[in-house]
C-alpha cells in the first residue's frame, strides 16, 4: 500500500474508522430514544446540532436546514446518525434527505444526500447525493426545487 496514509490502512484492518464508530452509536441513541416511547423535539436537536458544527459546517449547514424548511415544510427534521435529516412526517416516517457535514468523516466538502423515498427518479439514473463546498444563490435554489421535488 505504497503512498496511502497510515490512517487509511488501519481503517482497513479494523473495518471502521473511529468517525463511522461514532455515527454508529449515535443512531444507536437514537434508536433506543425512539424505542422507549420519549418525546423529542427533533428541530430543536437538529439545532442543537448544527450549533456544535464548526465554520464553514455550521453557517452551510443553517442555510440547508431553512431551505429545506421553506421548500418541503411536510418534512420533519431529526437526528439520523447524528447528522441533520429531514424525514417524512409520522411516527415511521422515512428519512428523505439529509445533510453530512465535512467534519462529520473528515472530507473536504458536506454532503446533501437523498434516500430512496426521495421522488428524485430521472429515467434510469439520477444523481442520490451531492457534494457542498458553499452555497451560491444558484446552489440555494437547486437544493430549493430537489426538496420540493423529493416530496412530491
């Protein structure tokens, strides 16, 4: 393995890095809170959230979520793996999208993402994720029209 970080190695060894250890866990959490009945305020832990991010994360990660607001208010926000998720409303609802931070896995860019019950399809393929680096008003208006659509 000639030129790959040490990191990377041990990674391969261990099978999970120390970052997709904790996102596991998280949901972990998750999961046992939603199985115990508690009630939770899923936008307020989102916020909590995306106020723990450091910039540039945090101020990408405020604008996503009020878009998402804006554009598909049908959707509640949550936790999933730690991360803030917009899922359908009801006590099953699906995660549709969701937002990764850079920090999150350690890349150089956040990641918008989209589940299976996103109404996205386009013929036979179309593109489940994105990579953020900012957002431009463009940007702002594309992730805008994919809630919206996702929703349908």
């Amino acid at each position: 393995m000639a030129g790959k970080p040490r990191a990377t190695k041990k990674a391969a060894e261990e099978g999970f890095t120390e970052e997709e250890r904790g996102a596991m866990k998280e949901r972990a959490q998750e999961v046992r809170a939603k199985r115990s009945g508690a009630k939770t305020d899923g936008e307020g832990e989102v916020l909590a959230k995306i106020a723990e991010l450091p910039e540039p994360d945090r101020a990408l990660a405020e604008r996503v979520h009020a878009i998402i607001k804006e554009h598909a208010p049908g959707l509640t926000p949550r936790l999933w793996y730690g991360m803030p998720a917009y899922a359908k409303e009801g006590k099953n609802g699906k995660v549709v999208c969701f937002l990764q931070p850079a920090v999150k896995f350690k890349t150089r860019y956040a990641t918008l993402g989209f589940n299976e019950d996103a109404a996205l399809d386009d013929g036979t393929m179309w593109p489940t994720a994105f990579a953020v680096t900012e957002l431009t008003a463009e940007d702002e208006a594309t992730i805008g029209a994919l809630v919206a659509r996702a929703v349908r």
